[in-house]
C-alpha cells in the first residue's frame, strides 16, 4: 500500500497550537494521511509542558517530536517516561528523560520515528547524531523508519538526508522555523527536506514578536521573547511511501496559511 506520512513543523505558542487543533484534522483527511508527526518543541515558546503535548495528541499528531527546547519547560520530564508517544533527539550526551526513538503500529506495520538533533551552530555537546542513525538502523525494530532531524545547518541536514538514503523511509528537518523548497526522493528511495518550517504567527520573526527580534539586532537590552500575535500558518510536508518496497515516492509541501 502507499502510505502517507504528513511531518508537521514546530508548533509555535498558543497561535500555533490553536491552528493545529482546528486545521489538523481537515488536512490529515484532505491528504489521505495515515500517520501524522508534529514537532512540539515551541508550544510554550521554548519548550512543552505536558498539558499542551496532550493538545497535539488530541489534535491528531501520532507522534510528537522535540528538539534543543526539550527542557525549557522541566516539569516534561516525567511526562517523557511515560508517554511512548513523545520524544526528545536521541543522540543527548546526558542521562536525561524519555526516549530518542519509538516504534509504533500503523495499517499493520511497524513504523520507527527517530528525533535526531544536530550539533552545528547548535549544540556541540551532543552525541554524533549521524552515529546515532547508525546504532537505531542497525537494530531494524521497526519496518520504516521516519527520521526528524531538529538542526541549525541546511549542509548537516542535507548530510543526514544522504547518510540515511536507502535506510530510512523519510528524513526531514525541523528547527529553522523556515519552510525549504527542497522536497525531493533522494536516489535510493528516501523522502527529504531541509526543512518543514513552522506552524504559527505569520507577521513574526520565526514565531515570535518582531519588536523582540529586532530589538537584539539592534543593540538594545535582552527581553524575554513574546510570542507574536495575528494570523498563523501551518507548515508541512506529506511523503508517501510505497510500503512493500519501503521507499518514498514522493514528497510535496501540504502548507496551510490563514
Ligand atoms: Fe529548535
Ligand atoms: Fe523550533
């Protein structure tokens, strides 16, 4: 069968988490999605708490993955060992919550998803994510594997895209908060792209208010960010994939703007 995995970029403050909730739905019926992940790791700006990852659930994500604003909001911690259906990037250095990598039911198959974070312009303490993709492939405990890499640089993620091909059934990336036109099938049957982008306030500097934002470029004293208000978009991208030959046949943006 083809089945269609719709990847849902960074979910941005209440904006975000309120256009997902309504939008969600709709989408996941207008593109024939069969599994839905969503990147949760700025619904309270920086961070999650659990409350709010139970809103993404109920919106309709399957999987909710993170990134390096895990644990801004600490009290996820133990809400990461219990709920199997959220993750944090796998390739953390540290004895820290919750797990990297989960394996779920979906049409009668297993599928992997593994949260990866990259350590260029990012955070350099990290374990290699690119050894991180070896060790969670090698142990083949699923039948596709779905890979978000939460990274700074577009050249690690394009990496990553490579390091996987053949491997995994999709790898996209999130972090950037800024959709890439780059949705392709890579030569051996892996969908990818730099970036999903986000789903929050459209008038924003990546989600949060513009006078913040330009506030720091311009010299002035360090606020605490807010999150911009108005009309918010939802950005994503649907890959399907082909599920006896457990490639990608193809990728496309399924962004919505309000
Ligand atoms: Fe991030
Ligand atoms: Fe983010």
């Amino acid at each position: 069968m083809l089945l269609n995995v719709l990847a849902v970029g960074d979910v941005v403050g209440e904006g975000g988490q309120d256009i997902l909730s309504r939008r969600l739905p709709g989408l996941r019926e207008e593109t024939g999605t069969h599994f839905c992940v969503v990147n949760g790791e700025n619904a309270s700006g920086v961070g999650i708490t659990p409350a709010q990852a139970r809103r993404i659930l109920e919106a309709g994500a399957d999987v909710i993955t993170l990134g390096n604003h895990t644990w801004n909001r600490i009290q996820i911690g133990a809400y990461l060992d219990k709920e199997e259906r959220i993750l944090r990037p796998a390739n953390y250095a540290g004895r820290v919550p919750g797990r990297g990598m989960g394996v779920y039911q979906c049409h009668g198959l297993r599928v992997g998803v593994l949260n990866l974070m990259g350590r260029v312009d990012l955070n350099p303490n990290l374990d290699s994510p690119f050894k991180a993709a070896n060790f969670h492939v090698n142990r083949r405990e699923y039948d596709l594997l779905l890979v978000d890499f939460h990274a700074e640089a577009t050249s690690e993620k394009g990496a990553m895209g490579w390091h996987l091909d053949g491997r995994a059934a999709a790898v996209w990336g999130t972090h950037t908060h800024v959709p890439t036109a780059d949705c392709r099938v890579l030569p051996k049957g892996t969908g990818f792209v730099s970036d999903l982008g986000m789903t929050g306030p459209v008038n924003s500097v990546l989600g949060i208010k513009v006078e913040n934002s330009l506030n720091l470029f311009l010299g002035g004293l360090p606020r605490r960010y807010e999150e911009a208000e108005g009309n918010c978009k939802l950005n994503a991208c649907l890959f399907t994939i082909d599920t006896e030959k457990k490639t990608c046949t193809a990728v496309r943006r399924a962004d919505i703007e309000e």
